[in-house]
C-alpha cells in the first residue's frame, strides 16, 4: 500500500511538472525557405557543385578513353609499352578519385563552402529562436520539419512567423 501511494504521488508531481513546461515548434524548412540569403547560398553551392561535377566528369571520359584505346591497340604493343600504358590509366583513375574526393569528400571544397555560407544564416536563425524562447519563456522549441514523430501540432504554438520577424523577414 505504501508503495502504491508513493508511486501515485511521484506520478503526479511528475506530470503536474511536465504541465507546467512551455513549448514550442518552427518549421526550419520554411523558415529557411524565407530567407533571401539562404536560397541566395543555396543557387551558389549548386552552381559550383555542378561546375566540380563536370570536371570530375570530364577527367573520367578522359580515364575511359584512355583504357578503350588501350584495349584496342593491346595486341599492337610490346609488353613495356603495356605497362606504360596501364600506369598511365591507373594514375587517370587515381585523379579522378582524388578529384572526386577534393570536391565532394566528408571535408570537402563543397562541404568547406556549404560550412562557409550556411552556418552564419543558422547562426542568426539559432540566435532568433533563442530570443523567441527567452521571451516568452519557452523551456523547449522543437522543429517540426526534422521531427518525424510529430503528428500534428496546433499552429497556435508555430513561432515560424516570428522567428522570421526578429530577423526582419516579415510574413
């Protein structure tokens, strides 16, 4: 029995505790989506993605074209001349796999410049929901965008809005 009721009251100390929290949710996506710089940062990690794409690209053509002469004039070439010529794919390949790993590597020129653009618009998108949550007095802001457990959520308690308004962004 006396355990019983000490478990009842510890229940209930426990959610009479979670009530008592406030929270909140932004959806990071639109809030990146409205975002002039970001989109702005967005177009410009495309655009170089897409030029190291094509230079990568182009030094595999050049590795393949390489390796289908090679096969075509084998049987016209001496021994030495082979391995010349198979060092010479070898070490194609090897640069595009170093290029490859250059540019889109886990410290990477592209992963360099996403870190380079991207973290001061977070940074100032951190430091906003952070204002909003002191504010109002918020113990816990959750994003909806990268939280696939919420189901539904009541848009009173969306602070997307106003996360874009300390920004000056206003919707």
């Amino acid at each position: 029995m006396k355990k019983l009721i000490i478990g009842l009251i510890i229940t209930l100390s426990a959610i009479g505790a979670a009530s008592a929290q406030k929270f909140a949710l932004v959806d990071m996506d639109y809030i990146l989506r409205n975002v002039p710089s970001y989109e702005m940062a967005n177009e410009q990690l495309n655009q170089v993605s897409l030029r190291w794409e094509k230079e990568v690209n182009e030094l595999a053509k050049e590795a393949e074209t390489m390796y289908k002469n090679y096969q075509a004039e084998m049987v016209f070439l001496t021994d030495d001349q082979k391995k010349k010529r198979e060092e010479e794919i070898v070490a194609k390949e090897k640069e595009v796999t170093d290029a490859r790993y250059k540019y889109f590597g886990p410290e990477g020129e592209l992963y360099k410049k996403r870190q380079s653009l991207m973290k001061p618009i977070q940074e100032d998108v951190y430091n906003a929901v952070k204002a909003i949550a002191e504010e109002k007095g918020y113990q816990t802001i959750f994003d909806r965008a990268s939280s696939q457990s919420i189901v539904f959520a009541s848009p009173r308690i969306d602070v997307s809005n106003e996360v874009l308004a300390k920004l000056g962004y206003s919707k």
